[in-house]
C-alpha cells in the first residue's frame, strides 16, 4: 500500500503529541518508549495488534493529563456560582 506523499505519519503524530503533552515526564517513560516503538511499527506496517497496543498506550499517557475540576461540569459551574 502506498502512502500519499502529505500523509500524516503516526511517528509524526506521536511526536506533535507529545510535544503539546506538557504533562509528561519522566515517569512516563514506559509509556512514552511504548508509544514511539509501536508508532514506528505502525508506518510500516499497520496491524490490528499494533493499532491496539498504541492506543493502549496513547489512552495511558491521556489518563494522567491534569484535570481542572469541575471545568466541564455543569452542577460544579452552578455549586462555585451560588459560592459567589
């Protein structure tokens, strides 16, 4: 299969994410290792397995990013609100 010459790549894709992850650190580090490799895997081959085990670990990274409570929360907004 070819790829267009545009094509976004998924060692590209890992890459701006992490970028833009000012959140991880090193304690993410296996994670992070796990993500490059199977990205790396993926451009050159795409498998079910492989599509799998990064978003396995793409999900892992996006569960440690730091929540704003109550950011998106309407009874939260509503609770700060009548604090006021």
């Amino acid at each position: 299969m070819t790829k267009p010459r545009n094509a976004q790549t998924f060692v590209a894709a890992t890459t701006q994410f992490l970028a833009a992850a000012d959140w991880i650190g090193p304690e993410h580090a296996p994670a992070v290792i796990t993500l490059r490799l199977v990205a790396a895997q993926l451009d050159e081959s795409m498998t079910a397995p492989l599509v799998a085990q990064y978003n396995l670990a793409y999900r892992a990274l996006l569960k440690t990013r730091p929540v704003d409570p109550g950011a998106d929360d309407p009874l939260e907004k509503a609770l700060r609100e009548m604090e006021k």
